[in-house]
C-alpha cells in the first residue's frame, strides 16, 4: 500500500506539471525541375555557354546548383539554418548534346552528386522506353517516387514507390510523387504501365501516410501548373505542393533575367477548409533553384511559409569537383562541338513557345531536309513524297549561328536530340486532315509538342474553333509532276508523307492516325538529326525563312495571318522549278 500511495502521489505530481510543447519546426525546401542536360553552365536563354561567356555571363549548371545546395545544409549541419530539404521534378533527361551522348549514365552521376531527397520522373524520362530508364533507376542514389502509375505489369521498375518518408530534425516527412497522364502520348513508356488520375492517387497515398501518423505531407509531381494547384485544392492532406513539366517560373517583384514572370511565388491555393497550400516551379534548365521556407508547429500544420527562387548567375561559385567530372566527359563533347556541318547565314529559331504553336523557321529547315533527302533518292518523278511532318516538340532549342555562320554537330544534336528513324507512309486525305488536327487541338498555351511544322503543305487554322474542327483549309504539293503545285486536299486522294518513327511508329504526342491509318510504310534507315545534317551540309549557307506555310484566322477573317512573325507573302526558302529537264534550283 505505501509503494502504490508513492506511484499514485507520482503520478498526480507528474500531472500538475506544465505541458512543454515541442518547439516549431523550420525546413527550407530546395527544389528544381526540368533540368534537361544542362549539367554545365549556358546561355541566359539555356543554348550552350560561348568560351568567351564562361564565368563572366553564362548561369546554372551542376556545379553552381550543387554548390548553393552544400552551402545551405552546411548551414544547417552548423546551427546557422534550418534543415535542408531538396527535392527534384523530373526530366533530367534530354536537350543538350551532354545527354545525347551520354544519356541516363551522366544524368544519373550527375544527380547523384545533388543528392535529392526524393525525386519524380518526368516524361522524357521515357524517351527511350522502359529500356532507357531502368539502369537510370538502378544508379541513382535517391528514392524515386509515383504514386500514379502502376508497374504490376512492368517488373523492371516497381523499384519505384508511390511515397518516401524522410526525416528532418526527428520530423517525419512523407513525399508523394506523381507523373502526367501526357506521357502515354508525348513519350515512349509502353503499355504495361497504367497510368492513373494523379489527383485521386496522391489523395489516396495521403490518407495512407496520415494513417501512419505522418503529418507533414509535400507532393512532388511532373504534370504541369495547372494540376499541380488542382492538387493543392482538392487534397484536403497536402500542405506543399512541388511541381516541374511546364517550366513555370514564379518570381516576386520585377522580372530578374529574360523569363517572363507567370505569377508570385509562391502561389497560393486556398482550400475549401480555408487551409493555404503554397504551390512552387523553379523555371528549367538549373537556371533557378526554388527556395521556400515552411515553419510547422508541432502537430505539423504549416504555419508560415515564404521564398523567392534564386538565380544562379556567375556571381554563384562553381564548386570545382563537378567542373573536373565534367572535364572527364569533354573531350567527346568538344569533338561533336568542333565538327563544322555547315552555315547558317540566320538564327534557327527552335523556341518552343514558337515551334510548339505556329510556323517556324527551324521546323521549315528539318521538314524541308526530310523532302529534299526523298526528292535525292526517288529515281522517276521530283520526289516520292513531297509533304514532309514533324512534331514541334521535337526542337529542343534555338541555334544562333556563331564563328562565319558555322553550325556544329553538337549543335545539332542538343537541337534534335530523339534521333527518330524517317519514315515514309501514305495515307488518304481525309486522315492527312486529321493529322493536322491532332496537332493543333490543344488551347495554345499548354502545347505538348504535337503541333506540326510542315513542308509540301499550307495549311489554314481557326483556333478560336473547337479541338479537332480547327483546320479551314489544306493544300498540298503534288509529288507526281513535271512541275510542283499546290492543290486542296482532296479526303479520297492518297498522299504520301515523310516524318519519324516517334509519330509513326509510337503515335507519339498523340499522332494515332499517322500509326493506325496509313500504308506503304518504309523506313529510311536514316535518323532525322542525320537528315538535317545532310542537308545544311549539301546546301549551306542556308537561310530558312517564316513563309506562311502555316497561318491562322479568325471568325470572319478572310485571310490568315501567317504563323509567325513575318509578313504573309510566298516563300523562297527553297523553290522546286524546271523539274521537266531534271534539277530543281534552291533559294
């Protein structure tokens, strides 16, 4: 009885005492997306650094990213800054000729010395198929994470997981990860992975975490702005929300460099509760690394948050260890940026706000190549096909001839970097029409790429009509005549077509028709980055015009307004004449 009597006056006393609570909980969250192989230093607008750009105007790179990512956790490490949170959204893969010569190996060494937290893939993550991702998923030292897709029937990847828990100064953090539905059509990921609705799946993986009493719950994701904040409404558990695919770049106060402010950063979204959920992009390419302070309390409700992204101009050191593994992959890189292919008296213009959306001279440039390599075989009329197709998507970036217009292989490849076969089909006009469709259905702001640039065609838009009811009128070169014309495409006439395997092949950027309707398929046995390169080799110096190939109207309007910036007028760029005695001349 007198030891129960001292346990129970314990217990009293242990209960009249002051309830301690836990203090709050600061994290700064580090994150980038979109970096697409800039693992060294570029150009303000992400083309390749010049040497004479290099540590004086050039900004990003790895070696930049990863000395600003060190300094802030060896400010935490020391006591002088919370602790450090990275997270990476995806596509690492594709845009210089960095990782066309290297691919998922340099991206996952160079990833590796980041160290993210956790990661989301993007989809050009899967340009190269299950094939081309899985040796990256088995380098890479961070937990990748999807909560959308399911890998029941892919063995090779359900290394992957639907969310990570980290943990931060005893804190618990779970991470879900998702990846857009878009990448069924604009990548190559086969069909054994089903992709499931991003908003439901993270619904359901945050209510799992909360079950097992994680409290702090961030959202990590590769499916664009607009559903990155349907997200941060509709998920009632989410308190942060970090996204990438669209290259968002949000920013407070004036615009620092040449990207356009697309809103504050971060953004906020209110929930029908009244809870706010910050929603972050760092723009692409490494030329930004987000920053955003979150403060907790002790049940793990956000309390605070604010940040700007920081700029890694050369005013950011570069930390010498990934400038000397770089060193190790240059002497490959140098030779494939030495190699002269040939001129370019004008800019190549391969800005994906303007390929991706309207007439461009870059995709003229490689549609042209694709017609004038069939006219350089086809043994008895001009060509076998006179219209040549491909997706805007597929120019990385913009070439600006530099040394006596010199264009380079390298160039050429951080351009064109998919290296899709050429192939030629032929299909009726009827599903040519529709091919067109397919390629200007999207709003015109959120293009995933299959918007087509064109040769042998001109076309007319109304974007201001329905998906798949856009296409005013269509006219085509003939292919089998004496001298070319244009004529209306007529829906019972057969046209033959050259493109890439990507459209053909995989219905890529959502191009079914060009795989499931057309006939008489034949490969080339020549890539589309060869075929350019052949020919600014045969015709340099060149000089593609905007020539109103494709152009749009509006409701009334009897006349398009050609896709671009040049007045509507008929091109010159090159110009098919006096085939009856067997040459063509080009302008």
């Amino acid at each position: 009885m007198k030891l129960l009597g001292c346990v129970l006056t314990a217990a009293v006393y242990a209960a009249l005492l002051p309830v301690v609570a836990r203090a709050d909980f600061d994290l700064l969250l580090l994150h980038n997306n979109d970096m697409h192989g800039r693992f060294e230093e570029t150009e303000r607008n992400s083309g390749t650094c010049k040497e004479q750009h290099r540590n004086v105007s050039c900004v990003g790179g790895f070696a930049r990213t990863a000395h600003e990512i060190r300094r802030y956790r060896r400010l935490a490490v020391d006591g002088q800054g919370p602790e450090v949170l990275f997270l990476n959204a995806g596509d690492i893969y594709v845009g210089t000729v960095w990782y066309s010569l290297f691919t998922w190996n340099i991206s996952a060494e160079f990833l590796n010395i980041l160290e993210p937290d956790a990661l989301s893939l993007g989809n050009h993550e899967f340009d190269n198929g299950v094939a081309g991702l899985t040796p990256f998923i088995a380098a890479v030292h961070s937990p990748i994470v999807a909560a959308n897709l399911d890998f029941t029937n892919e063995p090779s990847l359900q290394a992957i997981q639907r969310s990570v828990i980290v943990t931060k100064a005893g804190r618990q953090i779970g991470i879900i990860g998702h990846l857009t539905r878009e990448t069924q059509k604009i990548s190559i990921p086969g069909k054994n992975i089903i992709f499931l609705d991003e908003v439901e799946s993270v619904r359901n993986e945050s209510e799992r975490l909360d079950q097992l009493g994680i409290k702090i719950i961030i959202v990590l994701g590769h499916s664009g702005y607009a559903l990155d904040q349907r997200i941060a409404a509709e998920v009632p558990l989410v308190d942060v929300v970090v996204g990438g695919h669209t290259n968002t770049f949000l920013w407070n106060g004036p615009q620092p460099d040449t990207e356009k402010v697309q809103d504050l950063y971060p953004k906020v979204v209110t929930q029908p509760s009244g809870k706010k959920v910050p929603v972050v992009q760092a723009f692409a390419y490494t030329k930004y690394l987000g920053r955003l302070n979150l403060t907790f309390d002790d049940n793990g409700e956000l309390i605070h948050f604010a940040g700007q992204p920081e700029l890694l101009d050369s005013s950011i050191p570069q930390d010498a260890d990934v400038l000397q593994l770089l060193d190790l992959y240059r002497p490959a890189i140098d030779a494939l940026n030495t190699e002269v292919v040939g001129q370019s008296k004008v800019v190549l213009d391969g800005d994906s706000s303007h390929c991706r959306h309207m007439e461009c001279n870059f995709g003229n440039l490689i549609t042209d190549a694709f017609v004038m390599y069939k006219a350089s075989v086809s043994p008895d009329t001009w060509t076998s096909a006179p219209i040549g197709l491909y997706n805007g998507g597929g120019i990385r970036t913009t070439i600006e001839p530099t040394n006596n217009s010199d264009i380079t292989r390298g160039e050429l490849l951080a351009a064109v970097p998919f290296g899709s076969t050429l192939l030629t089909v032929t299909l009726n006009g009827s599903n040519l029409i529709k091919t067109l469709e397919i390629g200007a259905r999207s709003d015109g702001e959120t293009s995933a790429g299959e918007f087509l640039q064109v040769s042998g065609l001109r076309v007319v838009y109304n974007m201001s009509k329905p998906a798949m009811s856009r296409v005013v009128s269509v006219k085509a070169r003939c292919g089998v005549c004496n001298i070319p014309t244009y004529e209306e495409v007529d829906p019972n006439k057969n046209y033959t077509v050259v493109t890439t395997s990507f459209l053909a092949v995989d219905g890529g950027d959502g191009h079914y028709v060009l795989t499931e309707h057309t006939v008489n398929r034949t490969s080339e046995d020549l890539t589309d980055v060869d075929t350019v390169a052949w020919y600014i080799q045969k015709y340099s110096p060149v000089y593609p015009e905007v020539q109103g190939r494709i152009r749009f109207v509006e409701d009334g309007d009897n006349d398009g307004s050609p896709g671009g910036a040049a007045a509507a007028r008929p091109g010159r760029y090159f110009v098919f004449s006096v085939i009856a005695v067997g040459f063509f001349m080009f302008f």
